[in-house]
C-alpha cells in the first residue's frame, strides 16, 4: 500500500508539471489529427500472392522468424509506429530513427521479395532522400539517410546464465525466455517450457542491398530494419513516402510511411559517452586471413588493415558510440588515429555523413586491459611514458573534447599495486600528471583501497545500495576524478545478450543518465575468437558468426533447464559488429570490406538518443524530466539492492523497467514536447500524435 501510494504521489507531480502546457497543444492535436486523416489513407494496391501480411514496430519487440504474429490476429500488430495501414515515426534533426517490417508469408514460399523506399517528401520541396549503392559502396554514406537492412536470425540453444543475468530468480531472466514461476521467482518446467527455445531471434543488420531480391519460406516471417537520418538542415514538418513491397508474379504493395521531424536538433557530441573495445588482429584474421594478423606498416596489408577499421569507426559513429583499441605506440599514431580523434575520418571526403561530422571519437584509452609496455618498469619510467602521451596530445589540441586515460589493469585485487601506479602517475613533476589512471573495479572498494584512481570503472551488477551512494558521492567531491561503468546484468540493468528485450539497452542507457555515469564501456565489439574457453589452437575457438548465437563461455553440456549450458556460456557476448568478409567461413561471407552491424548496437543508439533528449528537456524542466526518468527506471544498477547484505552477491527481483517499446516511445515523446515548449496530459494521447504542431 505504502509503495502504491507513493507511485500515485509522484505520477500526479507528473501530470501537474505536465498540464502547465496542456491547453497549447489540443488546437496542435487537431490540426495534426486533420493532417493524418489526409495522410494515413491506405494505397489502393494489390496485395502480393504469399506475403499474407505487412506490419511494423520499432524493432524493440524481437519477433522471431518463426512467428506469424499478423496472421494469427492482425489487430495483435498494432503499436506506436503502426495504425494498420502505415508507419509513423518522429525525431529531430541530427537523429535516426529507425522501424522494423515484418513480412509474413504463412502458406507459400515468397521468392523474388524486393524492398524499396527512396524519399520521403516534407514540406516544400525538402526531402529525405538516399541513393542506391553496391558493395563496398554502402559504406559511403554521403547522400544515404535512408538505410534499408534485411535482418538475419540466430539460434537461441541456450541461456546467456551468470554474465548476462542469473538463474537463481526465473525474473532475472528475460521475459521471453522464462518459464513459469512462482513465489520470488522459482520457476518450474524445462528448456522446452521457455518461450524462446531453440528460436531464431532477430541479430544481423545486412544491408539489403547484399540480399535483393530474396525469398521468405513458406510459414515464417522476414524483417526488414529501415534507418532514417534527419540532416541537420532538415525542414520541420511531416514527410511522407511509400514503402515499396514485391514479389514475383505479384503487383507491388505499397505502405506509406509518415515521419514528423520536431523543431529541434540532438547534438553532434551524445550526452551519454561510450567507450567500445575491437581487436585489430581478429578483423585482420576474418578480412585479410590469419597470416595478415598483424600486418607490417608500409606493406598494402597494412593499409587495408587501417582502411578496415576505419569503417568500424565510422559505423560505430553513425550509432553514437566510440571505439578504442589495447597498444598503439606514439609514433604510429599518426597512422590512423590522429584522423579519428580530430574528426577528419567523419567528414564527406572520407564517405562519411551523418550524426557527428567533422566531430572526433572523443576517447583513447593507452594500454587496454593492462597491455601498456612499460608496465614492469619504475615509477621515473611511468613518468616519462606518461608525459609523452600528454605532450602529444597537447601538440594536438583535437577541437573535439578527448578522454584519455593510462589504464591500469583489468579486475584485479592487488589493491597495493593498483595504488602505487596511481601514486606514481600523480606524483610526476611533468605535465604527465595530467594523465588520468583508470582501472576496472567496484566502486566501493575504490574509494576504500585505491584513493588514487582518476577513473574506477565498475561493472553494473547489484550492490548494497548506501555503501554505493556514499562511495559515489565521496568521488563526486572531487571535481578531478570521473566514474565509468561497463558490459550490463539484469535485475541491474539491461544485458548484451542476443535474447534480452529489445528495450534492454535502451533501458541501459537511462540508468547511465539517472546515475550520472561518465562513460559507459563494453568490453569487446569484435570477439570472433572464443579464446577464453578453447584457447586460440583449438578449432571450436573460431566462432561461425552467421549461425552461431554463442560467442562467449563454454558449451559443455545440455541442461534439461538451461540448453545448451557451461562456464560463462553467453549469446551474443564481445560481438556488435559482424564481419563482411569472413576469410574463417567463406560461405557465411559477403566479400564486403567493412563491418555490419548488429541491432544490439542499433537499440543501444535508441538509448543514447533518448538520452540527449533527456538531457536537452532537463534544462528547460528539470522536475518533469526527473517525473519521467523515475518513472522509466524506478530501480537501476544498485539501487536494486541486495537479498542479503551479509552475501552482497545475490537479489530476489524482476527488473524495474517496462520492455514494452510503446511505453518508452510514449516517455520520448513527452520529452519532446518539453523540448519543442509544450506537452499533454500523461496516458491520454498516443505517443505518435503527442508532438505535432
């Protein structure tokens, strides 16, 4: 009763802030309302022999392939961004938004699928457009802001157990995947029981240009994902355009699509910074073969090496997150990475457009994971080395703000030796004191055992919640020091793991912004070498990317509960960019030299926009915007607390947060209201027809 009485009290400070500006808005609704009717009429088309049916959603809710969801019940597909007769979306400028369609064929197979969308036409004669592309073509995206993709499946044969969530509480797990459960969460059943056994789960944006035209087997469904970059100079209003779905034998169906771009532009720099790990050496392998692993500088090998990566950057910076690497030494830096941190890599002539141009990464991380060189050295050694880097970077002066950091060690005890290199670098009479020290390490006992530490960076599990807080606070006393976190685990946040909710790394990224985290880091974005189960002999350490869902841990047994099941067994773990060209498993390959992305890292963009959106709405009204984040994200990180605070290592909870898409559409949606000066009433109006003057 307490705790309902308490939620009541905070959704009425929520609709109280929020009706300040209702009455503004009802004359808006109906103009918008008019405007609709005109636009949302269905195209009189045929509709093709064997896809049965068209639907879409943002992409949040994970429809697997198997699943006939429309022909089941079409009034079961209706969402936010689908009226059953089009699409509707909203962002602002410099944003991507991005919906995902469903094409069912339930009967027959569908051979010969193309899809299309080329424009959408705004007001005037502005428009969105994008251009037709090839091979390694489409990765110039100068003149592209519509991006179609055509999505490929992965196997769930087991759970992402211990790195991803637990299995102690049945509500740890994801909802899609949990069995029946009663009381704190015991479940009941076997593998079978779960939703999501054996299922082919959405993970792999291909361009669609590497699969058109293509086929849909006869009783599954086929997605295709659609990003859609709102340039800067974008006019503010509705763009339309049409959607174009054939097949063979078939008259093409049209499906209109609706975009209302705000009045309002999201910054180039993201308010919630990133830090993702990639391995040179492992796209060297999988693009250029084993035996170009570490290719020598000066030979082509190398160059292409260096182009390579390069286009991980870029589609890391289309999605808003940052790269970094383990050891580059000062003078190979120029190399590639000068390009990168001053933004010239981001700018047309290189084939870059899009969020962030002429912007730098923004972070460089000196000896990852501990790999720094002079590590068995002595403290005049850590000054030196420490004061090169400074010098370099102050010979620099990147217009782009740039986090760089000596990191120290990768989760380790050693407490003493952890303090003694952070004395060390504070200690340096050069300008080489100003290089931060970072180290992977749970808050709490930072700030009890290593005091010195410029940047602990803790994982985001659970904790007990006072001893958390009064770290954090210790540490925001002092106005020189930062706070990182890495990787995700549910009840505490959202995971990586390929079977999660879709909403999981969006959700991710609110508890980034509630808890005022600096940077967030994942550990690793291009694991295809399971070297820490099998080593780097055995053959099984090769990952198959395109078939196989587990990337990480060991598969060593079946469990009658659990799948397939061993050490740290994990889907999707290390791995958001999949290889275009796949020297390991050359029939998986599209001989492409550049990386594709999985929607993982495209969810965690929807997060990372939301955030500047909570950012921008916070300093025009703070109270509603914290209404709203409260709301989204009751309980996150340690907030979740602990079931005993004698064993800190375990909670009995479900998770906080809603994972229906629509609830976190209708929360961006009252932000940009804030935002764009006016809002409504909470619950009344849906979202898609809440910003629309």
């Amino acid at each position: 009763m307490r705790e309902n009485i308490s939620k009541l009290k905070g959704l009425w400070k929520r609709e109280l802030c929020l009706a300040v500006m209702t009455i503004c808005m009802i004359s808006a609704i109906i103009f918008f309302n008019g405007l609709c009717s005109k636009a949302s009429a269905p195209i009189s088309s045929p509709i093709p022999n064997n896809i049965v049916h068209i639907w879409a959603n943002t992409g949040e809710d994970k429809v697997t392939q198997d699943e006939l969801r429309a022909t089941s019940d079409p009034n079961a597909v209706l969402n936010s961004v689908w009226d059953g007769t089009g699409v509707s979306l909203f962002g602002a400028r410099n944003e991507v938004v991005a919906f995902n369609l469903v094409l069912e064929a339930p009967i027959s197979d569908a051979t010969g699928v193309m899809v299309t969308l080329t424009s959408l036409q705004g007001p005037g004669n502005d428009a969105i457009t994008t251009t037709t592309a090839s091979g390694n073509a489409v990765f110039n995206y100068v003149g592209r802001n519509i991006e179609l993709f055509f999505v490929r499946y992965l196997e769930i044969r087991g759970l992402s157990v211990d790195l991803a969530y637990n299995a102690y509480d049945e509500r740890h797990i994801p909802e899609r995947c949990r069995r029946p459960y009663v009381g704190e969460g015991y479940g009941t059943g076997i593998w079978e029981d779960r939703p999501c056994y054996n299922k082919m789960y959405p993970e792999i944006a291909v361009p669609l240009e590497f699969h058109s035209p293509f086929t849909i087997a006869a009783g599954t469904s086929q997605s295709i994902w659609g990003d859609i970059y709102i340039p800067k100079g974008t006019t503010p209003g509705v763009y339309t355009g049409t959607i174009s779905v054939t097949e063979t034998g078939s008259l093409p169906r049209e499906i209109q699509i609706r975009l209302k771009v705000l009045k309002f532009t999201l910054p180039d720099l993201p308010s919630a910074r990133t830090m993702v790990y990639y391995s040179s050496e492992n796209i060297n392998d999988r693009y250029l073969g084993e035996e170009n692993m570490y290719p020598d500088p000066g030979t082509p090998e190398y160059t292409q090496s260096i182009q390579l990566i390069d286009r991980h950057f870029q589609l890391a910076h289309r999605h808003k997150t940052s790269l970094i690497d383990s050891e580059t030494a000062i003078y190979r830096m120029d190399d590639a990475w000068t390009s990168r941190l001053r933004g010239d890599l981001f700018e047309a002539d290189r084939g870059y457009d899009g969020v962030g141009i002429g912007m730098g990464n923004g972070v460089f991380s000196v000896g990852t994971y501990g790999s720094w060189p002079w590590q068995g050295g002595t403290e005049q050694d850590m000054w030196a080395n420490t004061t090169a880097w400074v010098n370099w970077f102050d010979s620099k002066a990147f217009a782009t703000p740039t986090d760089y950091f000596l990191y120290l060690i990768d989760e380790s005890s050693d407490y003493p030796q952890i303090e003694q290199w952070a004395q060390w670098m504070d200690s340096n009479p050069g300008p080489g004191r100003r290089m931060m020290s970072l180290a992977t390490i749970s808050l709490p006992d930072a700030m009890a055992h290593v005091p010195n530490l410029d940047i602990p960076t803790s994982g985001s599990g659970i904790g007990i919640t006072s001893q958390w807080e009064d770290a954090l606070e210790n540490l925001r006393a002092d106005t020189s020091k930062r706070y990182f976190m890495y990787n995700g685990n549910r009840p505490a946040s959202g995971s990586f793991a390929t079977e999660d909710e879709g909403v999981a790394l969006r959700e991710l990224a609110w508890g980034h912004y509630k808890k005022g985290v600096d940077r967030w880091f994942y550990w690793e974005s291009t694991y295809y070498v399971n070297f820490q189960c099998y080593g780097y002999s055995d053959p099984r350490s090769q990952t198959n990317l395109f078939q196989q869902t587990q990337t990480f841990g060991c598969y060593g047994r079946d469990d009658p509960v659990l799948g397939e099941a061993g050490w740290n067994y994990t889907n999707g773990d290390g791995v958001l960019f999949y290889p275009g060209t796949d020297t390991r498993y050359p029939l998986e390959s599209y001989g492409v030299l550049g990386p594709i992305a999985s929607l993982r890292l495209k969810h965690w963009r929807r997060g990372i926009q939301d955030v500047d959106y909570l950012s921008l709405a916070a300093a025009i009204n703070p109270t509603c915007t914290g209404e709203i984040v409260n709301e989204m994200v009751p309980k996150v990180l340690w907030e979740c607390g602990v079931a005993d605070s004698g064993d800190p290592t375990w909670v009995l909870t479900d998770i906080s947060w809603s994972t229906d898409p629509d609830t976190w559409e209708s929360a961006r949606s009252e932000l940009a209201a804030i935002i764009e000066g006016a809002s409504v009433a909470v619950g009344i109006i849906p979202a898609v027809q809440l910003l629309l003057f």
